[in-house]
C-alpha cells in the first residue's frame, strides 16, 4: 500500500501531507538542515525551560517571604492610632463590636488580639534585646508549629497565667539556652520589672530579622508588665484566606472599624503587612522586574533560532518550492507548508523545554540541591512555585512570539521564482 493509499483526504490536506513527509525525510537524515534545526529546537527548550525555572523560583520566593512575614504579623492590624513606630503601643479595648464583626466576613480566617512589650534578656554573660508578644487561646499557631523544631507551643487558657514561652533557634542558641531552660527578661519602665520564662518551644523560619525579635508568650504577662487590665489589648491581627485580596480586604475592614472611637477620644487605623514591612515587599516586587527581562530575552533568543532554522528549510527546499509553484499552487499554500513544519518543530522544543524545566523545579523543591544563606535571602534553600496556569502561559506566550517572528522571513517564499528555483542547485 502506498502512502498516497494511506492518506485520508478528509483528515489531513495536501500542505499537512507534505510536511509530513518533510519531516520524515528529516528524521532518517537525509536532510542537511538537520543539525541547524536541531540547534533551533534546543535553544526554545533552553529557553522555555529557564524561564519556568526563573518563574518558579521568583513566585516562590514571593510566597515564603510573605507567608513568614505575615506569620509573623498577620495581613492586617488593627492598632490604636496613637500608636507609633515603636514597641510601646497605645491601647485599645479587648472587646469591639465592629472588630467581632469581622469574622463573618468572606475571606477573613481569624481575628487574634495581641499586645506586645520589649525587653532585654540577660544569661550570665549575654545580655539580648527581644520583643515580648502575648497572645491568647484563639491564636492560629500553624505557621509556628508548621517551623516547630523542638517542643510544643503554648497552651494559653484564660483562668491561668502561664510562664512558658516559644522563641526562635536563633535566641536560643545565642543565649546558650534548649528546651526546658529558663532565663529572665528585663523591661526598662517606671518601676523596672523582671519576669522569668521556661523554654518550651524553639522555631526556625530562617527569617533572622524576625526569627531574633518575637519571642511568644501569655498575653496576662505583657498586660501586666504594661499595667493594663484584660480588656485592654495593643491590636488585632487579621488573618486572610488568600493575600490576593489584601487591598480589597484592608479597605473593608477600614470602613468598619476605622471611625470607631476608643477611650480617650482616640481611633482605630489599619495597616496591612505590606505597608509595615514596605522594604522587604519593594524588594520582591523588584524581582518581578528582572523575571520579565528575562523572559523577553528568552523569547527573542528562541524567536530568532526558529528564524534561521526557517531560513535553512526554505533554502534547502527552493527546488520543491520551485516545482509546487510550476504545478500551480499558490504562494499562501506554500507557505503553510512552512509554517506548518515551523510550528511541529517548536512544539518539539516546547516538549523538551517543558521537560527540562519541570524536572529542575521539582528536583530543587523536594531535594533542596541549592542552598542560600537565611541572613542575605531570608531562606536556607532556593524555593520553587509550581503553578500550572504560569507554565501554561509561558507555553502559550513563546507559541505565539515565535508563530510572529516567523511570519516575516517565510514571506521570502513569494520571491521565489519557479524557473530559477527549479534549476537551484
């Protein structure tokens, strides 16, 4: 049976047909563009698979970072607005309407009062600065338990102060303290006070900046050390579902509790975590910068590699195009030919970009083969984010941008005269 016998003239038209056997005869080799084509074909996999690692490590970056910063801090807090930029806060009741309100808000997961004091820890010879946050039984401790490294975390009830408290690996191991060990914590006030803590928990985000700051406690123990009652608290912390709607969610809450007035004449302000921690949310932002560089280079790079392997195949094939022409097809038809090879070519490429890529980022997310240095990228290993919808689009986006920089050179087909091209040797 012969190949013309095989083909289905209902499935497949003629310009599909001679690509098919184009690529044929490229695949048994006895195409001298082979070589060139394969160079084009591997720099789009080079390409595409640089910029779904670049895309993954830089979304990935963005996530942890945030997730440990707003671990931390939560998305939103609502604090006195007398309060300044310092760890002395101004504070506000423990128990408002508009702020109970907002748990039955969509998108808002939890709503946690805290209060904090700063204070200075000394052992022996260390003497260590700390910020003392007390928190009470409706904390959200899974960001914390999910960097737990030894013990447990607090077990906070309201009829009993308890003494225990979590710091992080950093704290402890500069104070020469483990689980189970105490030490006592200094608070410059009128009059001066001393408490005396035991260790029972130690986490590590490997956020420094934040990792050797927070130290956790009883909320009893900072309203005590503050001479405030109860009911007086330093803030909410707000909790979001997805850090997506931070903006949207921020203003809502400001409509609700932004005009409430407190004691003393005083109102409520709400900051979100980006806009407390301005330099290291400008800096992600930064990275945003260099990954679309990246990306149009990669782009032009696989763009002009799919031009010259078009421009081979038109050159070894001037004959065919010559005979085509003498047989009475049209210079659209022949150029279809050409696109059609280009495309099957780059979704080669794309195949193998995709492959490479994907084994990079999953290799690096479960083996942590590249480390860094928590003190410089507030992390101990390289992250990888893996989103289906970015390498969907980076697929897509390359498809197109080379489809259009195909488009020029294959126009040279229309030049091509038959007598000549037929005698092109």
């Amino acid at each position: 049976m012969t190949t013309f016998e095989k083909l289905n003239p209902e499935s497949l038209n003629t310009e599909l047909f001679i690509v098919r056997r184009m690529i044929g005869s490229r695949k048994k080799g006895r195409s001298f563009s082979r070589s060139i084509v394969s160079i084009a074909i591997f720099g789009i996999a080079l390409g595409l698979a640089v910029m779904i690692v670049a895309v993954a490590i830089v979304t990935g970056f963005k996530k942890e970072i945030s997730q440990k910063v707003t671990g931390f801090g939560a998305h939103i807090q609502i604090l006195n607005l007398d309060s300044n930029l310092s760890y002395e806060t101004a504070p506000i009741p423990a128990r408002l309407q508009s702020v109970d309100q907002l748990s039955g808000i969509d998108g808002i997961r939890n709503v946690q009062p805290f209060a904090i004091k700063a204070g200075i820890i000394k052992t022996g010879e260390e003497i260590y600065g700390a910020v003392l946050k007390g928190v009470d039984g409706s904390y959200d401790w899974k960001f914390i338990r999910d960097h737990l490294v030894e013990g447990s975390v607090l077990n906070v009830v309201d009829t009993v102060r308890t003494n225990d408290v979590v710091l992080s690996a950093n704290t402890a191991r500069l104070l020469k303290l483990g689980l189970g060990d105490r030490f006592t914590m200094y608070f410059i006030q009128d009059p001066p006070r001393a408490r005396t803590f035991t260790i029972k928990g130690i986490y590590n985000t490997s956020l420094e900046e934040f990792d050797r700051l927070y130290i956790f406690a009883d909320i009893k123990q900072v309203q005590r050390l503050n001479n405030w009652n109860e009911n007086q608290i330093s803030g909410y912390e707000v909790l979001l579902e997805n850090m997506d709607h931070l903006q949207e969610q921020a203003a809502r809450i400001r409509e609700q509790v932004a005009f409430d007035f407190i004691e003393g004449e005083s109102r409520l302000k709400v900051e979100t975590i980006q806009e407390k921690n301005t330099q290291i949310f400008d800096w992600l932002n930064l990275q945003d910068m260099n990954v679309i560089v990246l990306v149009i280079l990669m782009l032009i790079v696989a763009g002009f590699n799919m031009i010259s392997g078009l421009l081979i195949l038109i050159l070894e094939r001037t004959n065919m195009i010559g005979i085509l022409k003498a047989l009475g097809t049209n210079d659209a038809s022949v150029r279809k030919i050409f696109l059609y090879q280009s495309a099957y070519l780059t979704l080669v490429g794309l195949l193998w970009g995709n492959l490479f890529g994907l084994i990079i980022c999953l290799v690096q997310k479960y083996f942590h083969l590249i480390s860094l240095d928590p003190g410089s990228y507030y992390l101990d290993t390289v992250p990888i984010n893996l989103n289906p919808l970015h390498v969907l689009l980076l697929n897509l986006g390359t498809m197109i941008i080379t489809f259009l920089f195909l488009l020029l050179p294959s126009a040279i087909i229309a030049r091509i005269s038959p007598d000549k091209s037929i005698r092109f040797n």
